[in-house]
C-alpha cells in the first residue's frame, strides 16, 4: 500500500480517505489503526 500513488480507504461500504498513504497516516486515525494492525502481519 505504501507504494501506491493514491489509497481509497473505505469501511463498510462508506468511503473514509482518498490520499497518498502518508497523508492517510499522518491524518485518518482509522486507517492508521487498520495499517498498524496490518503491518505487524507482514514483519
């Protein structure tokens, strides 16, 4: 996901971010909690 040019974020079918992962991060708690859980999958 980091390496894409822009994200759609959505959550039960409603669209919560559309940005470049860095912004998403930086500025939606939602999608910084999803990727943080993910992220420890892939170590």
């Amino acid at each position: 996901m980091k390496y894409a040019d822009k994200i759609l974020f959505l959550q039960n079918g409603r669209i919560l971010g559309f940005d470049t992962h860095e912004k998403l991060i930086r500025r939606n708690a939602d999608y910084r909690n999803m990727y943080n859980l993910q992220k420890d999958t892939y170590i």
